[in-house]
C-alpha cells in the first residue's frame, strides 16, 4: 500500500468535503467524496487495522492518533447512509460526467453503490458485533435506492494512468507480468477449491496431459487460469497441465523448477490480451481492461449469507443461486451448463459441493457454499474481499503456508493455525513520521505490530480441522 498517494487521496476527499459542506447546491458532490472516501478506508482499515481515521490528512499538519477500528466501522456506516439519503436532496446539484470516472454523474448508481458497501461493512461485523451487523445489514437492506445492478468499474488508460495509477501498477506487475514481475500462478488452494466443483468436464481435456488435468472443473476455472503452454512460459515437459502452486514456498525453493510459477496454470488471457485467445503468439496486451471496485455477485452472496442468517427476508437459495449466474455471465458460461452445475453434488477438493440442499455438518454446510461462491466470483479483482471473508470466517477450506516465516503465522496446533496472515504491518513511514501514535497502536495488538496480530471484525473463536 502506498501511503503517499493514499493520504494525499484522502487529503483531497477531505478537502471536497471541506469546501461544500455549507452549500446545498452541492450537497450531491459533497456526498459522493463521503463515499469514496468509505471505499478507500475500508480497504486501509481492513488491511491494517486500527488506522488514523478522524483526524487524519485534516491539514493541521499535525501526526493523528490512530483510531479503534470498532469506532471507524460504526463512522463508515453513518457516512454512507447520510451520504446515500442525501444523493438527490432536489436542489443538490448535478456532477458533471467528466469528472466522475466510475458512473459519469449518474447519481442514482451512486446511491446504490453506496447502500452495497454499506451491506458489506454490515456484514463484515458478524463474529465481532452481531447485533450491529444485523441492524445495519437490515438498514442497508431497506435504504431507497436499492443496491448495484452491474458490476462497479473504473476504466483503465493505455497503460498506467494518473486517475488509476496503483490498481494499474499491481495489475500491470504482478497480474499480467507486462512489466517486471511474473503472470500471476494460480494457487493449490484455488485448484482444489475448483477442481470437481460442478461436475462439468474439463474443456478438451484428452488434449491436454491426463496425469496432470481433472477431469471435472469449474467451468470458470481454466478461463480464469489457463492451462500450460510455451506460450505462457512453460517449458515443454510442463505443458499440457493445469496445476496449482502451494503457498509459501521461500523465493529460493520457489524458483526450482517444478515450483516455477511459468510451469503452472497461469492467469488467463481473457482478463489480459485482447483477443482472450491463451493459444496464439503476440497478441495485444489488454491495458485497458477496467477494473472492478465490485462485483454485483458479491450483493447476492451478502444477501445470502444475511438470508441464511435469519436477519432478512427472501430465499437465500435464490440470493446464492443468483450470485453464481451473475459470476458465470463474467466468462461467458453457457446457460446449461449453469443450470447442471447448480444441480451438481460432486465435491471439490476440500468437500464442498454446489448444489445449495447437499449439505453436512463438516464442511458443506450452506454457509460453506455461500462464501465458497462468493469467493470463486470475486476473481481477479476482488481478491482482498476473499481474504477479508476468510479471516472472518475461516471459509473456504486453504492449504497452510508451505514454508511460513518464523512468527508470521500461529504455529501448528493453536487456534486458527490454518489462518492466512491476519494483517498487514504498518508502513515504515509511519514509524518515524507518526511514532508515538503508532506505538500506542502496536500495543493494543496481541503479538504487536505483527501478521498474525487479529483486528476487531477478525473475531471468530474456532476453525474447521
């Protein structure tokens, strides 16, 4: 994360918010700055923890105290409830297209984007505030203006632009491996999590190598991730494959051979070449693919998962079942094939099947399914949601880090071992620049300022062995 253009995004939203709050006739532009400013925090809080929030980038120029993340969460929910009633206040003002990147001045969208980040906040809080998590999971529900009915995007330039310039960077990196890093792998986890999922073969699958193919899949697995080739970088005993690489390998055992990141199924070519074709040479690199704030899938799943609980009405079969068309129709998946994997009871590589009434107690359970689902359709931009879902609770099923670093996870045999890294530690600037504040934070954690450290919403007291 880089905190510089992080803050001076913030510095400028605080700035908007500054100059309009006592003019009515934008009120509108006023609100749209309250949600954004949402948008960027919870990605900040979510990643940190306990963050400078209500006085931060307020241009004292003085250092800010960081804030419980528990009082942040409550503030995030009133901002964008305020901000969602305000939106069409007659004589609030009009936002001209130009300068809004993501919904060109449609004010009704805005209103709907800001009542689905409101659901997600609400529901992030289920293990550690339960009776907060329902009332504004119900106040979400019941805001005018409904949620997204389309997925929220902001544009890419050709290239790395100002407007977008760190979700360019991370994409153009790690994702695409356009610049210095390497196309992104797919993980063992995922294969497992995708593998037999559905019960619909494996697409040409007697093409490929049988010792090293499923065959059943997904359907949006080998889209999301293709199968080996020289074009992709394997070498030729490592084509014709279409395997995962387990998590946590040190750089120097990452780099053998057979752990080789051009060796595995890679990021696919629907998401980074033009013409989405995995199979031919010097293709058009996709530069200018949006990128999803979010995924209105990731509605459904919420709703689901808020149906499942007893906390709304409607059929969480129906929220969930809705969820997978809306991921499938991404990737172009047919209609029958959709309509036979959500019949499917065959079981993935951790347990789960699709089908929303095949249930046991273990791992298939219908709140298994529901964030199972919601994790698969969050791919390849909502993968922070994925990590946010998992530490929450403990869903889907991972592989362990294969070689975690001394300290950074709970060792073998504690509580939530299984646990990915719970956070990220603070930015180096913010130990000289901030270092009192940040001493006084490092201290409410368990470990400190470490990755296994838990922040509040990361409440849940047990996991599935």
């Amino acid at each position: 994360m880089n905190t510089t253009y992080f803050w001076g995004w913030i510095a400028g939203l605080n700035e908007i918010i500054r100059i309009t709050k006592d003019d009515p006739s934008r009120l509108n532009l006023k609100s749209i700055a309250r949600i954004y400013r949402v948008y960027l925090y919870t990605i900040c809080t979510d990643l940190l923890g306990d963050v400078p929030y209500f006085k931060a980038a307020d241009g004292s120029g003085e250092a800010a105290p960081y804030d419980h993340q528990k009082d942040i969460y409550y503030d995030m929910v009133k901002e964008l409830s305020e901000a969602s009633a305000a939106i069409g206040t007659p004589g609030a003002g009009t936002v001209e297209g130009k300068f809004d990147l993501i919904f060109k001045g449609d004010l009704s969208r805005w209103k709907a984007f800001a009542n689905s980040m409101h659901l997600r906040l609400a529901m992030r809080m289920t293990e550690a505030d339960p009776q907060k998590a329902e009332a504004e999971t119900k106040a979400a529900v019941s805001a005018d203006g409904g949620f997204i009915t389309t997925d929220v995007t902001i544009p890419r330039g050709d290239g790395l632009t100002p407007a977008t310039w760190q979700m360019d960077w991370g994409w153009y990196y790690s994702g695409v491996g356009y610049m210095y890093g390497g196309r992104l792998a797919m993980s063992k986890s995922m294969e497992k999590i995708l593998t037999s999922l559905g019960g619909i073969e494996f697409p040409m699958k007697d093409y490929y190598d049988p010792d090293h193919i499923p065959e059943y899949v997904d359907p949006r697995g080998p889209i999301y991730f293709n199968v080996t080739n020289e074009i992709n970088g394997a070498m030729e005993n490592y084509c014709g494959r279409w395997e995962g690489i387990p998590a946590g390998y040190t750089k120097a055992v990452a780099l053998e051979e057979p752990n080789a990141q051009k060796n595995h199924a890679r990021l696919g070519a629907f998401f980074i070449r033009k013409d989405q074709d995995p199979d031919t040479k010097d293709a058009t690199i996709y530069r200018d693919h949006p990128q999803t704030l979010m995924y209105v899938n990731e509605v459904s799943f919420l709703l689901a998962e808020a149906a499942w609980r007893g906390w709304i009405t409607g059929s969480a079969k129906d929220f969930y079942e809705r969820g997978i068309r809306e991921s499938m129709s991404v990737v172009n998946i047919e209609q029958d094939k959709v309509d036979s994997y959500l019949q499917s009871t065959m079981k993935n590589g951790y347990g789960v099947s699709v089908k929303f009434d095949d249930v046991d107690n273990n791992r298939n359970t219908q709140l298994d399914k529901i964030i199972t689902q919601k994790y698969i359709g969050g791919f390849p931009y909502n993968g922070f949601e994925a990590w946010n879902d998992y530490r929450r609770l403990g869903i889907p099923t991972l592989d362990p880090f294969a070689m975690p670093a001394e300290g950074s996870v709970q060792e073998k045999g504690a509580m939530d071992w299984k646990g990915s890294l719970r956070r990220v530690i603070y930015p180096t600037g913010e130990t000289i620049k901030n270092a009192e504040n940040y001493k006084e934070a490092a201290a409410r954690y368990e470990f400190g300022d470490n990755t296994k450290s838990r922040m509040w919403w990361d409440a849940r007291k047990t996991i599935k062995e």
